[in-house]
C-alpha cells in the first residue's frame, strides 16, 4: 500500500507491504494530478514497512525512471528516505541514489523519520534562504 500527504514544505510518502508496479505508477498519477501537491516540495518517504521483494534491484531503474517522468516537477530536490537496518533496504536506497544523480537531487539516508523531518526542514530553510 502506498499512501502519501503534502505537510510542512514535504511530500510525506509511506509504502507499506507488497507494491506492484502498477499500484506504485497509479499512486504517482494520483500525485502529479493532485492539486494539494505543489511543485518542487522535498520527499520524506518511509520505507521501513516496505517489501523489497516488490521490486527487483534490476527493476528498480526503470521504476525509479517512471517514477520521476509521471511526477515530473512534483519532485523536490530533497528526497530523504528513512529505512529499516535491512541490508537489502539499505542497498535499494543507496541505488536510488546512484540512479537520481543527473537529477540534481539530494538522497539521504534516515533510520528515524525524526532526522529526516529535520534533515529535509533545514534543507527547505537553508534553500529558501541561500
């Protein structure tokens, strides 16, 4: 399941269980045409609940690519993703951010929502102000 709301200058993105492929490119759609979403906000997305096994590391590119063209200018600059100690989860997020490095986006790594709420408010501050 996939589940998400615009709050406090982030997108907050939660995966919980098994996710196809078609669930997550429906919830993506369901973002980019939501009016409440406005453009450019900064990602926290809480993947600790998250099955790897809904994805692949060989299907992750593609997902990661259709992720990003249906959201377009949805996507922020700050994407912190908080993860669980599964080595699996940590080896998915460091490819996320190996694949969104021609985006001009910033990956971090969280094992606490807490860190990434801060991590991602004094990036929002730091881009409002720099």
């Amino acid at each position: 399941m996939l589940s998400y709301q615009a709050t406090n200058g982030y997108v907050e993105f939660t995966a919980t269980g098994f996710v196809p492929a078609e669930e997550a490119a429906a919830t993506f759609r369901a973002i980019r045409d939501d009016t409440t979403v406005p453009e450019g906000l900064s990602w926290l997305m809480d993947l600790r609940q998250y099955d790897q096994a809904s994805m692949t590391p060989d299907d992750m590119p593609a997902r990661v690519s259709r992720m990003v063209t249906v959201l377009g200018p949805k996507l922020g600059p700050y994407w912190a993703l908080v993860i669980d100690t599964q080595v699996e989860h940590f080896v998915y997020g460091r490819l996320l951010q190996s694949l969104v490095q021609e985006l001009d986006t910033t990956v971090m790594l969280f094992r606490e929502a807490s860190e990434a709420r801060e991590w991602l408010e004094a990036m929002t501050t730091r881009r409002a102000h720099g």
